[in-house]
C-alpha cells in the first residue's frame, strides 16, 4: 500500500492519510443530507434512493480519483448542479426527472470523450476567466436564494415579486437563523467540517424545540435503489430542446473540476512546472463518476475544494480519498438520521446559504474596471437569480460578452468556439424561448 501510494516520495503515512480522508469527509458530509432533499423531496424522486445513491456515487468517484489518480481529490454529487437539476430543469422547465438524469448521462459521456480526445483544453481555454469566476459566483448566489426561500425567510410579494417573509417569529424560521449563526461561528472558528457540525447542531436545536422528530433508529438496512437506479431516459435528453441543459451540465461540472484540481493540487504540493501530472485520469475518474452517478440516480458528481481541509490536515496521496470514500460507503447504514434531518428545511437550508457564500468569493476575480469583462459577468450572476436558472445566467453571459469585446474593438481576443456557442444560445432563444 505504502509504494502503491508512494508514501515516502510524498512524505506522509497511512496514519496521515486515514485521517485527512475522515476529514474532508466530514466537510463534504452535508451532501448526504441536501442532496436527498433537492432530488427527492423538491424533484420528486424517490428519497431513500436518492440518498443511497449520492452516498455510492460519491464513493465510486472517490475511489476513482484516489486508485486512477493518487490525488486527495473527494467526489460527490455537486450543490450546485443539484439546485440547477431540481429547480431549473425539473421544476422550472417541466421536464421529468428522468430525462434530466439522462442529460446528465449525456454530459458524462461527453466529458468522457473530451478528455480521451483532449479536446477538453479547447474548451477550458476558449471560456474567459471572467465569466468562469461569474458562473461560480452566480450559481452560490442561487443556492443562497434557494436557501432563503426554502426556509420562508423571503416569500412571494405581489408589490416588490419578493420580499421579507412579514412574520420572521416562526419557530422554523428562528431555528433556520440559529443554524446559520452556528455554521458561521464554526467556520469562522476554522472548525473542520463546520457545515456538517452545524447542521447537527441545528438538528439537536430542532429536537429540543419540537421541530425535530427523534430518528426511529441511528443505523439500518439501506433503502433501494430500485425507484431510481438505470431510470435515466437518454433518448428523451437528446431532444434539441435540451441542448442548453446538457451543456450547462457539462460546463459546470468541467469548470469546477478544473479548479479544485490546480487548487487542491497546488495546495499540497503536486504541482510541477506548474502542471498537474496525471491530469487525464483525474478528469477520467470525475466523467466516470458522473455516469455512474447518474445511472444510479443522482445529478453531476464532481471534485469538491472542501478537499482543501483534508490536505491541510496532511492528505498527500489517493490513500485520502480512498478512506473518504469508505466513509461515503458506510453512510448508507445511517439512512434513518438522514431521513429524519434531511425533511426540516431550517437544517438544510443554513448549509445552502453557507456554501453559496463561499462560492461568491469568486467575484473577486472579474476585472470590474474593464465593462467588456463586467458587463457579462454581472448579467450572468444576476439573471441566474432573476430568472430562477442557472443556463439561462450563462445563456446570456455567452451571448453577451462576445458582443461587448466586439464593440470594445477587442474581437480578435474571444476564442472562435466562443462566438459558435453564443449563436447556438441565440438560435436557441430565438426557436425555443426562454431556456
């Protein structure tokens, strides 16, 4: 195991590792809890399902990234692209769940492709960093709102379309709040796993409250899978219809892949001529991830910076996400606790708007002095929340930024496949209305 891994070169043991591994995942642990909720409370999936599913994905692609790879790199269904799967695709599109799972599949198959042919650096290079940075940034911003209105701390107003919810005296509500004082009292604390501690914190808040229900046991037999597993409709998601989606699930998932793996990767020291060695199994072992995911019933599975805390524990090698991946294995056990916290949206909720924080550092990166760079990036952000959809936000980001350089007499500066992926999401605007 020892040279498998390569201990000595990275100058750590299994000690280390095991314990890096337990580490981050107990900061991706929240998953568990809200991912089962989007998908299976708010998409109408089958819950238990969902939940063994998020759990088993979450493992295989662990398992892939720390076997294939050697990298401290954990995977699980991402945040973001489940709001966007739930609230865009499923609820705001109307398009059943199964289709979406087989736009997922799709998008899988494609990142498996691309990063077979290498045609994944054309991609990642024809996208400025600016609007890389606004679609992070916009989609937190999304999980932040979806937090907010799934809790009913801002509701429906017929004067302002959203507002204030007019009675904040709700024990659901006080218990939302309390959740997220605690969640950033832990992190501000620099607490390892300071989302999942604080949703249990949350929880045991709940329970002392009434609005909690006591779990009928800590561990049984893990539910089925049977309601979600292989239900995915792939000929249904070649619609051309669903063009837009299947990219939005593709691009994010590429993008976010991407940046965890220079930026765990640089943390821990594996960068080498500022290069990532092993660059193509990394991105094999997250496309693969994202199939099985979807095969099994989950939206996109892909690498997750809450990896960081693992590495800062002394994680150097795949032996981190191995152990990581034991965990997520193990959890199925614990379907009764998650079935029990996972129903109270106050638990939920604080992790969304938490996670929706971090992902808006992100806007520090866009040169805002520059209005051919701000403009999009801004439109992008704010139509992702207006228009209640992620593909729409990069819809007119895309379509907008090659105009703006245009105007700017900078033309020669946007990538060719830039300027054919805005007319695709003009035609698409133009021929099928609003994405």
């Amino acid at each position: 195991m020892a040279r498998f891994f390569g201990f000595a070169e990275h100058h750590t043991n299994l000690k280390t590792e095991l314990l890096a591994g337990a580490t981050t995942f107990l900061t991706m642990a929240y998953i568990l809890l809200v991912n089962p909720f989007l998908l299976g409370k708010e998409a109408g999936m089958d819950f238990g399902a969902v939940f063994v599913a998020t759990a088993i994905s979450a493992g295989i692609g662990s398992l892939l990234m720390g076997l294939l790879a050697n990298y401290p790199i954990a995977l699980a269904p991402g945040l973001g692209l489940s709001a966007y799967f739930t609230y865009t695709v499923v609820g705001g599109m109307g398009v059943d769940w199964r289709t979406a799972l087989g736009a997922v599949f799709i998008s899988g198959i494609i990142f498996l492709i691309m990063t077979v042919t290498k045609l994944r650096e054309l991609l990642i290079n024809s996208i400025p960093i600016g609007l890389k940075h606004a679609v992070s940034a916009g989609i937190g911003l999304f999980i932040s709102f979806v937090g907010l209105k799934n809790a009913e701390v801002v509701v429906a107003n017929e004067a302002t379309f959203i507002g204030l919810n007019p009675v904040l005296m709700q024990p659901g509500i006080l218990l939302t709040c309390f959740g997220l004082i605690l969640t950033l009292f832990l992190m501000i604390r620099k607490v390892k796993g300071a989302v999942f501690f604080g949703m249990l914190g949350t929880a045991v808040a709940g329970l002392a409250i009434g609005e909690v229900t006591l779990p009928s046991a800590l561990w049984s037999a893990p539910p089925s899978m049977a309601p979600t597993f292989l239900q995915m409709d792939i000929i249904g998601a070649l619609d051309m219809g669903l063009f837009a989606i299947i990219f939005a699930f593709l691009f994010v998932d590429l993008f976010d892949t991407a940046g965890t793996l220079v930026a765990v990767s640089n943390q821990a020291g594996l960068l080498k001529n500022n290069k990532l060695p092993r660059a193509g199994r990394a991105l094999t072992a997250d496309s693969v991830a994202t199939i099985s995911g979807a095969a099994l019933g989950t939206s996109t599975v892909t690498s997750y910076i809450e990896s960081t805390a693992g590495v800062a524990t002394g994680g150097r090698t795949g032996m981190t996400s191995v152990s990581t991946a034991l965990l997520f294995f193990l959890s199925i056990f614990f379907f009764p606790l998650v079935e029990s916290f996972a129903s109270v949206s106050a638990i939920t909720s604080p992790a969304l708007i938490i996670v929706g924080v971090l992902m808006c550092s992100s806007l520090k990166e866009i040169e805002w002095k520059d209005l051919s760079e701000a403009a999009p990036a801004f439109l992008t952000v704010l139509m992702m929340i207006l228009a209640f959809s992620i593909a729409t936000g990069i819809a007119i980001g895309f379509i907008l930024y090659p105009l703006a350089k245009i105007f700017a007499g900078k033309a020669r500066q946007v990538h060719p496949v830039l300027y054919i992926l805005a007319v695709l999401f003009i035609l698409r605007f133009v021929f099928m209305g609003s994405i």
